[in-house]
C-alpha cells in the first residue's frame, strides 16, 4: 500500500490506483490485492481503525486518485 500513497495526514489519505489493481471484491473474484483490503490492513496497523470502506471505485484497468477521510 505505501508505493500507492500520494499523501497522507490524520484526516485523508490520497491514493494512486494503478490499473489492474481492483478497488473492491466483487462476487465473482475475491483476492487480498484488492485497493480495499490493502487499505484496511493499514489503516487498522496505522491508526488503529476498526474499520474502513470505499464509498466509490476505480474500475479495474482505469488509473486515477482516490481520496479516503
């Protein structure tokens, strides 16, 4: 996750989705090298969340910034 991260602070984190990364699982693939996994993995090591989620997503061959607060 740290080679996506643009910038980050206590209150939002920027990535940058490169393609051929997924956003989310949907019901048909399901791997840990999703855009979602990988974020709550380090947001709960990070800060200690107990949770997180993506409001939107990148499709899977497009790159682009993803804001997270």
């Amino acid at each position: 996750m740290n080679n996506l991260i643009q910038n980050e602070d206590k209150y939002c984190l920027v990535i940058n989705k490169k393609n051929n990364i997924t956003s989310h699982a949907n019901n048909t693939s399901f791997n840990n090298k999703t855009v979602l996994c990988n974020l709550t993995n380090f947001l709960i090591n990070s800060y200690n969340f107990p949770r997180s989620g993506l409001l939107h997503r990148l499709d899977k061959d497009t790159t682009g910034i993803m804001l997270i607060s």
